[in-house]
DNA sequence: CTTACTGCAAATGTTTTGCAATCGG
DNA sequence: CCGATTGCAAAACATTTGCAGTAAG
C-alpha cells in the first residue's frame, strides 16, 4: 500500500503527457528535461529558476542553468507548467494541477503568498472572453496588499524599517 | 471655451497630488519630475521606460534614463501611475485614472491589447480580500489568448511563420 | 548516422546604483 | 547652505544565444 499514491500518480501523469509532447513535436526525451519535469513536481511549488537549479544540485542531478530555462519554457508550452510573477521581481513557476487552478494573494510587506479561487470570477472571465471573441489560453490575477499580519504591525517601528 | 477641459483636469489634478505627495515625504518638486509626469498623463496609455523616454526626447525635454526609472517610482508609489506587464518582457505604466479602472485580454499572437471591467468581479475580488484579512491595495489580472482577428488567421501560413 | 540537446561562456536588455556636480527650498 | 536629485557610466540581474562537443532515436 502506498501513502504517497495521489503525488505518484500526479508526477508520472505530468511525465507521460511530457513524453507525449515531446515525441509528437520531434523532440527529444533527454536524462535533463525529465529530472526536472520530476524536480518540479515533488515541490509545492513557486519556483523560480534559481530555486530549481539550487534543488537540482541538492539532488545530484547535473544541469546547466540554460538547461533549466529552455526546459521550463517547454513545460510551459505543453501546458504542465504556469509562469507567473509574484513580487515584481523575476518569474516563478509551479506545476499545473488539474482542476486546481488558483491566484494569488500577495503580501507586499512580508511576501507572504495567499492562493484562492472563486468559481464566480472563473464564470464571469469566460464570458467576457466569450464578449469579445477572444480564445483564453492563460488566467492570471494577482492582488497586492497587506496580510492580515503585516496589518497588526502596520504601526509598529518594525514595519517602517522594512521600507 | 476648452474642448481638452476632461483631460486637462485630470492632468492638473494628477500633478497637484504629485506635488503634494513630493512635499509630504520631503521630496522635491523638480523640473524632471513634472515633466514626466506631464507626459505620462498627455498620452493614452501602456508606456514602457523607453516609450516614456523617447517622447521626453521628442518633446525637447532632457531626462536621463536613471531619472525616468525612478520617476516611475515614486508615481507608482503614489498611486498615480500602474505598473504591468503586458508582454512577457519589460514593464508597461499607464496612468490611474479614478474610476476607470481595468483589465487586460493580451492577444499572444499580435500583441493586442484589449480592456475591459467587470463589476461582478471586482466585488468577489473585494469579498475575497475580506474572508482572508488582507488589504488589498493593487489589483491585476490579465487573460492571454487569441484575439478573434488571429484566430481566423490560425490556419494560415503566415500564422505558423511566425512561431 | 542524423538531428536535436547540452554546457559553457559571452551577449543581451532592462533596471539599478555609486558618485560628483547641481539644484530646490 | 544643506540635503535631495540629476546624469553619467558602470554594475547588477535575469534570461538568451552561439557554438563545439555529446547524446537520442
């Protein structure tokens, strides 16, 4: 009996539907591409390229930063990998979880990240999408602002350093 | 008799609470600084750094690329100006204009750039920061995708070159 | 064998920064 | 006058690219 089962299966869906891609776009299933298809989907999530490349090495497995970009590209093509950004910084990634789309909340005091879906605002966006005949492939939607714990420290000394 | 009356105010608005903002954080109130600001509220919308830098050059006016950045800044910070990305490349400003908030359809084939607002949304959005006690300050959400202009074109030739 | 992939280092493009000269209040 | 601001050129940064060697099919 496995604990692990629900993860398993995630991860060894994403590599098949990987593999798929791959062979039906003439390219090549390489030791790299799938380390890090695996390296992505044993996280939780909100990589970015550096993070990924940290946790490749931790894990022995060898790659060239370029690797990782061209490769995060690629999953982002076939779907398997949303790149978005959090603080204004550079791009993070995380695995696509079927039926477990989510946004962001985001702390801009303490970075802290909220996710959150709302099946009205999904309801609403495709009708405007309808509106305009626009064919969505990619949603994102991010608010800014103040967790409830940075609001306590609003006041505080600490809180005026930070800026 | 103006006919710019709408667009004037707005301007002059804008550059009272830029002043205001400069004089409580004992900032000052710099030639530069008003000029930018000047520019930025005289053009429609979806400036980058150097959209906004070349317009300085061809309306005579000297700024230096350091200044623009930081300019764009201290807007952002006062609520004057919003920051995004449009593309996935470099940043986009557009002036706040009060009660004409909105959203983005990105076409990702052409480039397109289509607004729009929806109520409905906006008040999950503001349902949504109250269930989780977070202050929301800024707002984006942005949906890529075909534009219906590009959709028609998808089984072209020219549609494939240029991927 | 052929074509695609990798790693490296160099290149890119945008944004930021240190510093001396200058300007605003 | 003093402290903030400017412009410049250099630095920083994330990301991309050219190329020669290597691996997949």
């Amino acid at each position: 009996m496995r604990l692990d089962k629900g993860m398993s299966t995630l991860a060894e869906h994403a590599e098949k539907l990987f593999i798929q891609y791959l062979r039906e776009n003439n390219l090549k299933v390489t030791r790299e591409r799938l380390a890090l298809l695996g390296e992505i989907f044993s996280t939780k999530e909100h990589l970015d390229a550096d993070d990924l490349l940290a946790r490749m090495r931790a894990h022995k497995k060898k790659v060239s930063r370029a690797t990782v970009y061209r490769t995060l590209d690629l999953l982002v093509q076939c779907g398997l990998v949303r790149k978005s950004r959090l603080g204004q910084e550079h791009y993070f990634y995380e695995k696509v979880q079927p039926g477990k789309r989510h946004e962001h909340l985001i702390c801009t005091h303490c970075g802290k990240v909220i996710e959150f879906w709302d099946p009205e605002i999904d309801e609403r966006q495709r009708q405007i999408c309808l509106e305009h005949g626009f064919r969505p492939s990619f949603y994102s939607m991010q608010i800014r602002g103040l967790c409830s714990d940075c609001q306590k420290l609003e006041h505080e000394s600490t809180f005026l350093e930070a800026h």
